[in-house]
C-alpha cells in the first residue's frame, strides 16, 4: 500500500471524522475511534489536528464548503429566479446524504462552544452570501430560501426523503416532490 502524504492522510482523517461526528456530535464522538477508522495512531490524529474541538469545525467547515460548491455549480451561468430554484433543487438532492444533513445540524448543536459557534456562523455566512450574490435576490427572499433549506434539513434528519417508506399524512406536504 503506498504511503499518504499529511495532506491525504488529513483528507481521510476528515472524511471519517464526518461520518462519526455526524452520528455522535461533538461531544458523543471518540478521537479514539476516528483513529482507529482512519488506520492512525490517536497521538498523530492529533499532530494533525490539535483538538478534537478542531477536527470538529475543519469537518464542520468541509460540509458548508460542500453546500457552497453545490450551489456555485448549479447557478452557473443563471441568475435571479433561475439561480434561486437551480440551488433549491440541488440542495433537493443533496440532502439525501443524509450524513452531511446530519453533521450539519450537529454543527448547529455544538454552536455553545464559541469556536464551533465562530466557525459556523462562518460558514453558512459564505452560504448567505453566495445565495445572495448568485441569485441577487432581496433579503427577504435569501431569508425565505435559508429557512426552506432548514425545513428540509429536518425532513432529511428525520428520514421522511426515503423512497421505500411510504410519506405518512402529516408529513406531506414537508416532503418535496420526487
């Protein structure tokens, strides 16, 4: 097996960091076990990462890098309205990833701790603004299209978007169409 550079053995550290963290949070997660998934040493996951608190918001912070690429790529060459409803469905499909979803709204959990709180009110800031500058929409409008997305994010969390499970009544008209 080749040997990965820091820069390689930190992506694998992230991406495994993001499946625990999104199932335990913040504080229900082991710096022991991301270790052990990512095939390092607990002392060396913290040569990469000084903290557990900063492995959180790196991971944290590829989760909003991830959003913003989705909705960069998907308002390409729209703007206004088109922008609007290109990001919104994206957003749509993203959100089956319901691990993302997950570590998302543990972002939010952990928001009493002032770094996680600085590094996510960061990154849905570059969220806001790059709605807002792709769709040049008014305040109201980007604020209506965040508080959809957080609807949704709760749909997702609460697994109503699988297909094999059929909607119950009161859900609805949350569940946006197929």
């Amino acid at each position: 097996m080749a040997r990965m550079s820091a820069d390689e053995r930190r992506e694998l550290v992230l991406r495994v960091a993001g499946t625990h963290f999104a199932e335990g949070g913040l504080d229900g997660t082991s710096t022991e076990d991301i270790a052990r998934a990512a095939g390092i040493s607990q002392p060396y996951l913290f040569r990469l990462f000084s903290t557990k608190r900063a492995l959180f918001t790196a991971s944290c912070e590829r989760v909003f890098a991830r959003i913003e690429a989705v909705f960069r790529e998907a308002a390409d060459g729209v703007t206004g309205e088109q922008a609007l409803t290109a990001m919104g469905g994206a957003y749509v499909e993203l959100i089956h990833d319901r691990e993302l979803v997950l570590h998302m709204q543990q972002a939010f959990v952990a928001c009493r701790d002032p770094e996680v709180r600085a590094a996510t009110r960061a990154g849905f800031a570059r969220l806001h603004g790059v709605v807002t500058t792709l769709s040049g929409a008014d305040p109201e409008t980007v604020r209506q299209f965040f508080a959809t997305g957080m609807l949704l994010n709760v749909v997702a969390a609460m697994d109503l978007l699988d297909p094999t499970v059929p909607v119950e009544p009161w859900a609805q008209s949350l569940v946006p169409p197929s």
